[in-house]
C-alpha cells in the first residue's frame, strides 16, 4: 500500500487542505467540510466511530440529519 500519494476527495483535490466549517461534538463527531480551492463548490458531511470503523449507511444518514439540523438552528 502506498501511504505516499495524498488522499483524494470527490472533487478531485487533495483532502488534507479541505476545511471542517461545522464540527458537531455530540452524539459522535460529525460535521461539514469544504473545498479550499477557488471555484470549486465541493463539499461533504463527515463523522466518525470511536473505534475507526467506517460509518454506516444509517450512521451516515444520520450524520446528514444532524448537519442539517445544526444550520437550520445557526440560520435562526
């Protein structure tokens, strides 16, 4: 496995320099990032498992409950 080459979002650019803008602490870490690179309009929710699984179909559903709930509560 080649640990060199830098993980890739869906955009296409490097994952590392993309930017967390909405971190939810509870009931697992979770939130929103986006891409740093000018024109690019990408972005994703995210969450994590205590134990480093990847998140479920219904984990990550609910991640995406949990992001929308938090900017309609921000938009107010």
């Amino acid at each position: 496995m080649d640990t060199t080459k830098a993980k890739k979002c869906r955009c296409g650019h490097d994952l590392d320099p993309h930017q967390m803008v909405l971190v939810i602490q509870s009931p697992l870490p979770a939130g929103v990032m986006v891409c740093p690179v000018q024109d690019c309009a990408c972005w994703s929710t995210w969450g994590m498992n205590p134990d480093g699984r990847p998140s479920t179909p219904e984990q990550a559903a609910a991640t995406r409950r949990l992001v929308v709930d938090a900017l309609r509560i921000n938009q107010n």
